[in-house]
C-alpha cells in the first residue's frame, strides 16, 4: 500500500492527542461502534484522518474541533501521579480534575501527554487545530526537560545521548542537546532539549543507559516556558504566547 500523506495519522493516536483516552482505550472505543469520521461509524483504529478536514466524533461529540474566537489555550504544571487524559478508568486523578468547573466546561484537551510519574509544562486547549500542529511531527517544537539522576553521570552517556542512539526496541532517536548542570547532594541534573515526540523517551534513553531517574520536569515547550508556575497551579496563555506558538507551528 501507498504511505499516507503526511498530514494524516491514525485515528487511535488522534483520539489520544486530543487527551479522549490512551491508544489501547481508543481501540476499543472504535471496536465498540464509538466513534464516528465524517458521521460514518469508524470499523478501524488503524484509518488515517485528517484532522484539518476530517470530523471526529467520540459518542456523538466531535473532537479537535477548529479554532474559534472563544478558544483557550492553558499552561498547567502537571504534578506527578496524574494522568494526562480526560478521564481514566482506574478512577485516577486526571489534569482536568486540576482545573475549575467553569473551565472543564469548556472541554479543554491535553496537547500530547506527561507520564504518570513526570511533572511540569503541559498545554491544554480548546484550539483543534492548534493541537494537531503542536503534536503532528511535521511541526515538532523543541521540548526542554530538566532531569535529575541519582549519583554523577558518565560523560560517555552524556556523549550518546548527544550523538543520536537507536532503543532496544528499534527506536532511533535523534541527538538531544544536553546540558549538565550544578550538581546537588549526591545527584546530578542534566538539562535535556528534544526535537522529536518518541514515546518515554528520556526515560527510556536513561534505563539502557544505566542511568536512574529521581526526577523529570518539562519546563518549555517552544516558545512557553514553565516559570514559577507551582505544581497543581494553571494559567491562561498570554495572547503573545498564543500568538508565538501558532506562529512557530504555522498557523
């Protein structure tokens, strides 16, 4: 078969872009009749859409919906032990259960995902469009992570994190720009930059690499930094910031 063009993706992994479920739960909502794509049921996880021109629907509710003049874009410090989805079967505390009432009305979506156990940076939209630039690899902003490591970190490790490495599972990854910075009672931290959207990354380059991670913080996703923002706290967007990372994705 011919390769999808390059502005489509599957559409388990949109309906988890847009923060509906993990993958894994967007396969059965598609096995379970739904979710529809341009008000036809959807017979596959694996059908490529186009969220720039193709509608979504999960239980009757289109997703990814295009910018309007009411959109809101939200930086929230993602604190550990929270998932990054609207809801969760397993009854664990969500980003969205982080935000007030007026606000989750609004039906704001995570923009790509912070593990369970990861904190910091995580943007929050009602902007489908914006969504979909800011997760799609065509558009890929750098991310900055500021990782802390048990112990001192061997240079060799610094020196193949910054030279590209391919995971055990095949992943190849591009270099990363790493940067040590003042070590702390017995740790190190390491300042990371990513320029692609490989799953667990970070943490996957530190366990083949011996290193064991205490802490791993976002604090920039292109143009917005994390700040002051304490963990559990949120913010609107400044228009300049809105204005800086639709510019940077194209939009």
């Amino acid at each position: 078969m011919p390769d999808a063009p390059s502005d489509t993706l599957r559409l388990n992994k949109f309906i988890a872009q847009c923060g509906v479920a993990s993958r894994r739960g967007a396969d059965e909502m598609v096995f379970a009749g739904r979710v529809t794509v341009n008000g036809a049921t959807a017979d596959s996880p694996g059908l490529q859409v186009d969220p720039a021109r193709d509608e979504v629907a999960v239980d009757g509710k289109v997703i990814g919906q295009k910018a309007s003049a009411g959109d809101l874009t939200l930086l929230l410090h993602k604190p550990v032990e929270t998932v990054t989805t609207a809801s969760d079967p397993q009854g664990r505390k969500t980003v969205l259960d982080l935000l007030p009432p007026e606000i989750r009305k609004k039906r704001p979506f995570p923009v790509g995902r912070l593990d369970f156990f990861s904190e910091g940076l995580l943007l929050l939209t009602t902007d489908g469009d914006l969504c979909y630039r800011l997760t799609h690899p065509k558009y890929h902003l750098p991310k900055v992570y500021v990782v802390t490591i048990r112990g001192s970190v061997p240079q060799k490790a610094v020196q193949t994190m910054r030279q590209g490495m391919t995971l055990r599972e095949g992943d190849r990854l591009a270099p990363a720009k790493v940067r040590l910075l003042k070590p702390i009672a017995g740790t190190q931290q390491l300042e990371i930059t990513l320029i692609q959207g490989v799953n667990r990354q970070i943490r996957r380059m530190c366990e083949e690499l011996g290193l064991t991670i205490l802490r791993l913080r976002r604090v920039r996703q292109g143009p917005v930094a994390l700040g002051d923002l304490k963990p559990g706290a949120w913010r609107e967007l400044t228009s300049e910031e809105t204005a800086a990372l639709k510019r940077d994705v194209g939009l």
